[in-house]
C-alpha cells in the first residue's frame, strides 16, 4: 500500500485532514490511531514517527478538530473505530493560565470529559499525557504514580481534573505522565537558552528547580513500544495494564545544569559566545508558582512495560547533534 495523504468530508460536510500509510511488521496490519493535537511539540514527534514507521494513522491539528468543540470531537469520534485515541492536544502556557484560568480548563479538564464520553470503550484505548505539575514538588525524592497529588498552580490544577475523568470512566485508557517537555523547533526553554546564546545576552538560570527535561522523541517512541507491548497482551493482561504511568528519562538535572548542558555542547567555549549564571528561584519574579522538585520515578513502567529508558543526557545529546545539521 503506498503512503495516501488528503482530505475527507465526513459527517455534516465538515472537512478532516488524514493520512493512511501502510503498517510496519509488528503492528496488526489493521490498527488505526487517532492523533489529536497534531501540530504540537509532542504532536508533530508522532506523526513523524507513525510515518517513519508505517503506521495507520489520523492526524487532526487544532483546526482540523478543536477539542473544545463538542461537534467536532462527535464528528471525528462517532462511527469510528480507532484502536488508541492519542490525546496530544493539550492548553500548555503556564503563566497564561494563571490569568485566564478558563481557557486551560476549557481545554485539559472539560474537554477531556467530552471526549470521554464519546469513546467506544470496547473498541479504543485512550492514551492521555499529564504533567509532574500535578504535584507540589514538596518531596525530596522521585515522585511515583501512587504519590498523592496537590498542584499549585492553574495548569496543574487544569490537568489533575483531565487524569480524574479518567479515572472516574470505565473506558480503558493510559495517562502517561511526563516533564520539561522540548522538542528541536518549539518555543522551549532550551530553544529560548540557544537563542539567548546567539544574541551574546548574559543569561541567568535558576538552579534550585529539580526534574527531568524530556525530549518529544523520546516520549513519542517509548509510548509506542508501550502500545506494541501491549497488542501482544491476553485481555487479561491488558486490562490490568490500564492507568497511570510516570513517562520520564532517568536522572535528574535542575534548569541551570541543563541549560549549561546544552549551551557547552552546542557553542564554542574557548570564544566565549555566552556568559551564563546559575541564580535562585526567589530572584525573579514570576505569577506562577512552580513545584520545586518535581522528579517522576519512572520504575512502573519499566516494570509494566520492559522498555528501555537512557538518561535526559541522551535526548539532549541528540538536540546538540541536530545543531550540526
Ligand atoms: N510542554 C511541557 O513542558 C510539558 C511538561 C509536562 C507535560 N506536558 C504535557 O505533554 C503533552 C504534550 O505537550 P506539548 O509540549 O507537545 O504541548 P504543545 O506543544 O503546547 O502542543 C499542544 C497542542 O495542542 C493544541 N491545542 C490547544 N488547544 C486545542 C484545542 N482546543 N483543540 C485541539 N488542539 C488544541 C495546540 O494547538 P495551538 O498551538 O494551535 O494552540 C498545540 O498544537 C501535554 O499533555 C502537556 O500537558 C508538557
């Protein structure tokens, strides 16, 4: 089958982007996944590794289905009979989430409620991605799945209320909870670390916030041989499987390591391209309250899943490479 891209009118003549591909040995030939939030960091990670890999699947952008919009989440979801419903839509602006609240809720609470509701629980398997914001960063040591949650800010609080329609629903699903999200091109902090490199500008990190910077890359393809490990599941298997999972690389760094990480693989030290300084959180005045130590311990899915999990150092290894390009 030769890889098909286009545009459909379904339901009430409304328009869907989509993309058929052939499958990749390994995957039953027929599976299909359904991609919301396709244009997003983790979004884009997917698609192209649902490509790369021949992978059925549909890709819907913000303006090709807005999740807040019930009619289109109907639309796409009515009739249709996807194996796993990823989930990479998500509202992921911190501080703007604290002053207007309702547009965070509207997106990673309500909305996840919506979809919920609309989901065939006998024929799909949602796949959901949450946040270390879920808790206060209180605890000193990795945070597990069993960890009581108690976010500080909106967007915490916006996607703990997402994980509780889940847990509150009989459809099966995974939330995979992750941290320091970035990709090659985004509006990230290491992509903003580089550009402030660029300009020559005196940088100043904090170095007294723990976690885990994650790469798309990486959550994308573990993700994946998550979902393959578990087609090869009996259904007793696969209904045990179900939850939360911290999704996380091992190791832990704090802003200024991992800024001072990326900036020393990247630019040339001995012309003194860029002056960095590790500074405390109590220097800058931010609207946002962040959780201090938000590490994830990622032992459960190991356990679960038997996949293999490197270090951040190896994603970001891989970020400077793509610098040399
Ligand atoms: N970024 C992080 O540091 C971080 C950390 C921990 C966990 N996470 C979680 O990881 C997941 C992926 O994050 P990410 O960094 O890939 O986020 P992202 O780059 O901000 O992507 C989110 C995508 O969702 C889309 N979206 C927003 N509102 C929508 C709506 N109403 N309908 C449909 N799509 C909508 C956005 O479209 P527009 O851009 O057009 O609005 C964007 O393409 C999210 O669940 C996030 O909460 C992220």
């Amino acid at each position: 089958m030769k890889p098909s891209i286009g545009i459909s009118t379904i339901g009430n003549g409304h328009k869907i982007f989509w993309k058929q591909i052939s499958i990749k040995i390994g995957w039953r030939s027929n599976i299909n996944i359904l991609l919301f939030g396709s244009n997003g960091q983790l979004g884009q990670s997917f698609c192209r590794l649902f490509k790369k890999n021949n992978i059925n699947f549909t890709a819907l952008s913000k303006d090709n289905c807005d999740v807040t919009k019930n009619n289109d989440i109907e639309r796409v979801l009515t009739d249709n009979n996807y194996d796993f419903i990823i989930n990479a839509s998500a509202y992921t602006n911190v501080s703007d989430a604290e002053i207007n609240p309702d547009n965070a809720y509207k997106v990673n609470d309500v909305a996840i409620k919506n979809i919920v509701s609309l989901i065939d629980k006998d024929s799909s398997v949602f796949i959901h991605f949450s946040t270390d914001y879920v808790f206060d960063g209180k605890k000193k040591s990795p945070y597990t799945e069993e960890d009581s949650t108690n976010p500080i800010n909106e967007y915490g609080k916006s996607k703990l209320n997402g994980e509780i329609h889940l847990e509150e629903s009989d459809i099966n699903y995974f939330i995979f909870r992750t941290s320091w999200v970035y990709d090659n091109k985004g509006n990230n902090f290491p992509n903003k670390i580089v550009n402030q490199a660029k300009e020559k500008k005196s940088i100043e990190v904090i170095d007294d916030q723990f976690g885990i910077p994650n790469h798309v890359d990486f959550i994308s393809s573990s993700t994946l041989a998550c979902l393959n490990k578990y087609n090869n599941y009996s259904a007793t298997e696969k209904n045990k499987s179900h939850g939360i999972y911290n999704l996380s690389c091992n190791d832990q760094t704090n802003w200024f390591s991992f800024a001072k990480y990326i900036l020393d693989g990247i630019y040339d030290k001995s012309k003194n391209q860029y002056e960095i300084k590790a500074v405390k959180s109590s220097n800058f005045k931010s609207n946002v309250k962040r959780p201090q130590h938000s590490v994830l311990s990622n032992k459960k899915i190991i356990k679960q899943f038997d996949i293999k999990i490197p270090s951040w150092q190896y994603y970001a290894d891989k970020y400077i490479e793509s610098f040399d390009e």
